[in-house]
C-alpha cells in the first residue's frame, strides 16, 4: 500500500472528506446568494410595477432591469448551489 501523492490532494478518504465540506460550504453560501437574488428581484418587481418609492418610468424601467438581472443571477446561484450538493 502506498502513501497518497501529495501532489494530488483530492485522493484518499481524507481528500474526499475535505471535498465533502468544502462542497457543503459552497452549497450554503450559493443558496444564501440565490435567496438574496430572489428577494431582490422580487423589491425591483415592485419598484416596476410603480408600488416602490420611485414612480417615474424611469424608475420603473430600471425596476423592471434590475429584477430581471436578479433572476439571471438567482437561476445562476440556484444551478451551482445544485452542482455543489450533488457532489456532496
């Protein structure tokens, strides 16, 4: 039985093991961003639909980008949130 080569530290059960947590740490902080993208997409649809502080079509056009940025970001964190788990 041979040692594990250091040049490959994702061999062996402790790699794995350290895999395993680093994985579950990505898959929270993932998750965390996903649920800040969703809340914020869901301030800026307000904001759009003129229920926010700025009424202005202005303000609402940017409401209306903004949310629409945030649920490409959240599809984003959702999609490597999974990956992360996966690989758990």
């Amino acid at each position: 039985m041979s040692a594990p080569n250091v040049n490959k530290p994702n061999e062996g059960i402790i790699g794995q093991a350290a895999n395993s947590v680093k994985n579950a740490a990505n898959y929270v902080s993932e998750s965390t961003r996903g649920n800040t993208a969703e809340a914020s997409k869901e301030a800026n649809k307000q904001q759009a639909k003129g229920n926010a502080g700025d009424t202005s079509l202005t303000g609402r056009a940017e409401g209306a980008l903004d949310a629409a940025s945030d649920k490409v970001d959240q599809k984003k964190h959702e999609g490597s949130a999974k990956a992360n788990k996966e690989n758990i």
